[in-house]
C-alpha cells in the first residue's frame, strides 16, 4: 500500500483522484463488528499519508540499490524484465505551515537499507514523529483477538537537519513528520 500511495504523491501532476477500493479490493483497512474496530496493516501507510502529507510534493533524485524481477510468465504487454530499487521515497513539503512529510518503502526482504535525505530549503529543525510499520512475517494480520499483530512502532529518528541518515528496518514502510524552519 505504501508503494501505492508513494507512486501516485510522486505522479499527482497528473493524477488528480485515485479510488482507494482499487489499492485494497479484498482487505478492507478498517473491518468492524458489534465490539468496535479493527485496523488492517494497510490502514497505516494511507493515514500517514492523510495526516501529514501536504502541500506540494517535492522531486527527488533517488540513489538505491536494486533488484531484479522478471516478467518471464506473464501478458508480456504488461509485464517485463527490469530493475526495481530496494528504497522508494516520497516527500512533501507543507512551506504555509513549517512541515515536511518523508513517506519511505524498504523492499528489502533480509536487510536494513539507510536512506540519506539531504535537504535544501527548507529545512527540517525537528521531528514530530516518526513510526515504521514492519514485521518479521509479510503474511501476518490483525484480528479482533489479536489486533496489534501488525502495528506501527517508534523508528529511531536521525537528529533534523540539511542531511538525516535514517536507517529502515527491513520490508517496513516508514513515516517521519518534521518541523521545517
């Protein structure tokens, strides 16, 4: 879902809607009963990205390792051999009200991966918050006898400043909220 939400922050030039059903179809991110509400994984990424991404999305130049997939198998007008990188970063920069947003995706199954933002106007003075969604187990799920099973925790945040070197847990999806100066 992370992957979903950075993908289309990145192209909202152009996309101007985007329908939630189409990113979850089969599990809802909010499932409730006659007891109350229970959050999936997916519901994490999609509030994060409601709560602190905004203002203007910012172009970024990414540097990452990468992977190899391939399209061997599949409808070869959809699919295709090629390279994917392990990190995907999203930023958004709210000037009007001294925040920054970096939403950003590890694909890394086995290891952490560090990220290096380096910022230039503005520049981020403190961290408002900063949580990682991850799990030894990609199959893992909330239930209502069990509802924290996947659930973001505190991630370590670098010091604010022009450069913060985050260090993201593998296969997780991270948010940090920033004060900007």
């Amino acid at each position: 879902m992370g992957g979903f939400l950075n993908s289309l922050l990145r192209q909202s030039d152009r996309v101007r809607i985007g329908c939630l059903a189409q990113l979850v179809n089969v599990i809802a991110p909010l499932v409730t009963n006659e007891r109350g509400v229970l959050r999936q994984s997916i519901f994490h990424p999609y509030a994060w990205a409601l709560q602190y991404a905004r203002g203007r999305v910012v172009e970024l130049q990414v540097e990452s390792d990468v992977y190899a997939i391939s399209g061997d198998g599949l409808r070869a007008d959809f699919a295709r051999n090629d390279q994917v990188p392990f990190i995907d970063v999203a930023v958004t920069v709210d000037a009007a009200n001294g925040r920054a947003c970096a939403l950003m995706l590890n694909r890394d199954l086995d290891a952490d991966r560090k990220l290096a933002l380096e910022w230039q106007a503005p520049t981020p003075t403190r961290v408002l918050a900063c949580e990682t969604l991850t799990g030894p187990d990609l199959k893992a799920f909330n239930t209502f006898a069990a509802p924290d099973v996947v659930a973001p925790r505190r991630l370590d945040a670098p010091a604010a400043g022009p450069r913060m070197a985050f260090k993201l847990p593998p296969r997780s999806y991270t948010v940090a909220h920033l004060a900007t100066g």
